[in-house]
C-alpha cells in the first residue's frame, strides 16, 4: 500500500487503502494476476480512475518498479524439483522448439483443430460406443504433441504429490489398494463423476501452472499444450450436454498429461470428502471419475445429501444415474472388484475369463494370449485359487491346440 500512496498527491493518499484492498478482494489467489486482467480491474476502480484524472492533468506517469518475469512457486510448492522455465524462449528451448512452431502446438485460437484437413489437426479423434449407451470420445495427441505431453508429466507433473485419498493414475497405488479401503463394510456407496476429463478446463489447468511458480506467459503456453478445444465436426455428433464442455479448451481423454492434470486439480474436491468422510466416521477413496464412500448404515443419508452439494459447489457435475449403494446383503463392488468380506473378483468377469479360455481365439495371437495371460495374474492377486483354476485351464487348452508330433 505504501508503494501506491507513493504515487497519489497527498490529496488522493487516502484512496490508497481502498485500491489496495479492493485488488486483493478481486483477486483472491495466492499467485500474481494476469496484466491484461488487472488494467480491465483497475479501469473499474474509482480510485484508479481519480490517479489517472490528476496525472493526466499534469502530463506525466512515475516511472514503475516492474520486475522481469520470474519463477515464484507458492508454499508448499516451492520445494519442488521442477524445471525452472522463466520465459517462453526457455520453454521452447526445453522442448527443443522454436518459439514460433511452439505457438502452433499450443495452438491458442484452435485454428489447427478447426482445420478440416486432419492432417493439420495436432490430434486424432475417435468416438465408441460406451457399454451403458451413448458414445466416448478419444482425443489422443499427434506423436509430437504426446511427447511434449509425456515431458511435461515426468518432469513437472508427477513431481506435485496427488491427494492421499486418490488412487487412479498415481504410481504407487492402484484399483487394488481402493478397494481393499472398504472391504468389509457395513455399506458402500459410489458416486460418478460426469464428463470427467473434458470438465475439467483451461482455467483450472492454467491456475495449477501458475501455482507451481511459472510466469503468466508460460503457464498459457503450458496450458495450452495440454489442453484442446474439440472441433465441431467431431461435437455436432455427440449428444448436446456433452458438446457444452467440448466447446472451451479441456483435458483431452487420450493425452498422457490428461490423468495427472484432473488429479490435481480435484484437490480440493478430494480433500473436502475426504474432511466429510472423516466427520461421520466413513472411508473415502477417488479412482479418475469414481468417488467411493464406505461405513455404518447411519452415514448413509449424510452422504446422500452431502456429495452432491460439495461435487456442485467445486464445479464438477454428478452423473446421478450411476449412484449406488450397495448393502453388505448386495455385491458391494469398488473399482471393479467385490469387497463384500474379503477382496474378490466378480463372478461375471470370472465366467468371462472362462468363456475366453474355451473359445481359444488366442491361440494363433501371441499378444491376445499375453493379455489374457495379464488378466488371469490380476484373478491370481485377488483371488489364489481362482487364478490357480484358470492357469490350468489355460494350460490345458494350450496343450490341446498344439500339433501331434509326426501328424501330418
């Protein structure tokens, strides 16, 4: 405040604390604002407005203590080891871009995926069909776009810790790990993010940046290379509540950064029913877009009313058609994966391993076979015996398919 009454003629030093306080009050976040945005505030501000009269007036402006841009990370962020990238020069260098070709994949007016021709397009674009009905969109990034988006998560992304209670796309945890957490439980009630990835938008990507510390300039380019605006020839064949996120920049669901990026942004979210969870004496566990809550009967109501309201007030949406309680008499199932008593898996995805074994269509398909070979090793870890009984069968088809020595 001292610096702006050095500014004001003795007269107007009293409108120094209100100009101050009233930018603070606009902007509230612990990193610096925007230039552009702060002119648009200061130019509403009655006190400004009478600094800019009475200099005006007598022709001259104080010169100005601005200093060059500079990495400044917020607590607790500080600490972390991430690079240090203080202009967009220096981005560009450490991607091995110049600044001009780095300007065509952050792509800021969406010009290259408005582009009819794909080929100009920094991303592929395909819709399949969900098995509960409706269609999923996959925008997966260009080989060079994916690799500035495989570099950005090893070197600055995976280097900010996620939630505790987040347990999908962090190395060390696992669907495993978020089941076993409401194992045993009286009730267990799960919650369904909607439009995960594309709710997630350019604003709140662009905030986490400038939170890490990089300068405005920076953090837009970063943002930008992370995020997309999908085109309207690939929107207008969706469903018209799923266009509305697609028309402003967002996570793509298919870039290797997409994962990280909706960890840490739902922060917040995640600590705020993890605080609710603790008060009534529940668990809690987020995997990507699946919210799991688990304890005594009694918890349920509070979380019934609750969630909603605190997924609404942090700017996700539910998908209320996929609420589910599940009773300790009913399959209680989390992440895929029955936690009734014990850690299970589902007798219908068991059946399916069985079918799949039988039908043999892996036998000439060396991949198929190591997939299924995956899968049986995942039966193994929740269930020995079970993966025991589809290791033999597996072997046993194996033997009968291969040739009889001296057949013909």
């Amino acid at each position: 405040m001292r610096k702006i009454q050095n500014y004001l003629p003795k007269k107007l030093q009293s409108n120094a604390a209100p100009l101050a306080n009233g930018l603070i009050s606009r902007f509230p976040q612990k990193f610096a604002p925007d230039a552009d945005r702060l002119v648009d505030v200061l130019l509403e501000t009655p006190a400004m407005l009478e600094l800019y009269r009475h200099r005006t007036k007598l022709g001259s402006w104080p010169t100005h203590s601005l200093k060059p841009t500079r990495m400044q990370p917020i607590p607790p962020f500080d600490r972390l080891n991430v690079p240090a990238l203080h202009t967009i020069a220096e981005l560009a260098d450490w991607l091995m871009l110049t600044p001009e070709l780095l300007d065509t994949y952050v792509d800021k007016n969406s010009w290259r995926e408005a582009h009819p021709l794909p080929g100009v397009n920094n991303y592929f674009y395909r819709l399949s069909p969900k098995s509960g009905g409706g269609l999923r969109l996959i925008e997966a990034p260009k080989p060079r776009a994916k690799a500035f988006q495989r570099l950005i998560l090893r070197r600055i992304l995976v280097q900010v810790p996620s939630h505790p209670d987040s347990f999908g796309f962090v190395p060390g945890r696992d669907c495993k790990g978020a089941a076993q957490r409401h194992a045993g439980e009286d009730v267990v009630i799960g919650f369904d993010l909607k439009n995960f990835f594309s709710s997630v938008q350019y604003g709140r990507v662009y905030a986490l940046f400038r939170h890490l510390g990089y300068p405005a300039s920076v953090a837009h380019s970063l943002s930008g290379l992370c995020t997309v605006i999908t085109p309207s020839r690939i929107r207008t064949r969706l469903p018209f509540d799923q266009r509305q996120t697609l028309m402003e920049p967002h996570l793509p669901q298919g870039a290797p950064s997409s994962p990280a990026l909706a960890n840490l942004v739902t922060y917040r979210l995640d600590r705020r029913l993890a605080g609710l969870a603790r008060s009534i004496g529940a668990n809690y566990t987020r995997y990507a877009d699946d919210l799991t809550f688990s304890g005594d009967r009694e918890a349920r109501q509070a979380l019934l009313t609750a969630v909603p309201q605190i997924i609404e007030e942090e700017g996700f949406k539910l998908n209320a058609t996929k609420t589910r309680v599940m009773t300790r008499h009913q399959r209680q199932v989390v992440t895929g994966i029955v936690v009734n008593e014990a850690l299970n898996i589902p007798r219908k995805e068991y059946d399916r391993l069985k079918t799949v074994i039988h039908q043999k269509k892996w036998k000439d398909d060396p991949p198929a076979l190591a997939r299924l070979r995956g899968r049986i090793g995942w039966v193994a870890q929740l269930n020995r015996r079970k993966g025991e009984k589809l290791f033999s069968l597996l072997e046993r088809a194996r033997v009968e398919t291969q040739p009889t020595v001296g057949s013909s």
